[in-house]
C-alpha cells in the first residue's frame, strides 16, 4: 500500500511552515512506520510511505494524522499549515501505472 501525508498551505506562505511542517510529517512516518518501510517525499507538500497490506494499518494511518495534527499544532510558526490528509492507495502491478498514479495524487 501507498500511504501519502499531505499538507495544505498557502502556496506565499511555503518557505519554513511547509519545510518544517514535512519534516514533522516524514519523522511521524517514521515513527509509525518502524519496520523497515520506505519513506519517501513526492512533492514539497507530500510525504508518503510503502507499507504492507496489514490488519492495522488503518490504525496506523490514524496514529500518523494524530501525530503529524498534534506537532503542527505545538509550533505557533505552523499554524498556516491546513488539515493533515492521510490516503491508503493501493499500489498497481505495473510500472506505467504506478507513474501514472504518482503523477496525480492530489
């Protein structure tokens, strides 16, 4: 599965909130997603994560939100940084495909 954090921010704000605000993303990936999992950024405003099909990963998921939720929410710099998303994808079979589908997350 394909699990992307993405933040909203205002595209004259970027610059530190959405720097900071990503690597407080990426650190709760990593802190949730412990096992070896790859972590990666897609975009300046997406961080995601290749994480095996498993009975709690939707848990897991709402950990990461919660995580990422409550450390924007600590840093008074951050506060132009909109609602955390969390999305599960599951990952297609082909190469092409998978380009494809990495091109247009949202």
């Amino acid at each position: 599965m394909l699990i992307t954090v993405s933040l909203d921010i205002e595209p004259e704000t970027g610059g530190y909130p959405l720097m900071m605000a990503m690597v407080l993303a990426a650190d709760a990936l990593r802190e949730v997603f412990d096992s070896g999992e790859t972590v990666s950024l897609l975009r300046s405003d997406t961080a995601a994560v290749l994480a095996p099909r498993e009975p709690h990963l939707e848990s897991r998921c709402d950990r990461v939100r919660s995580l990422v939720h409550r450390r924007i929410e600590g840093d008074p710099a951050l506060h132009p940084v909109g609602p955390v998303r969390v999305r599960e994808a599951p990952l297609p079979t082909d190469h092409a495909t998978a380009c494809a589908m990495l091109g247009s997350l949202d």
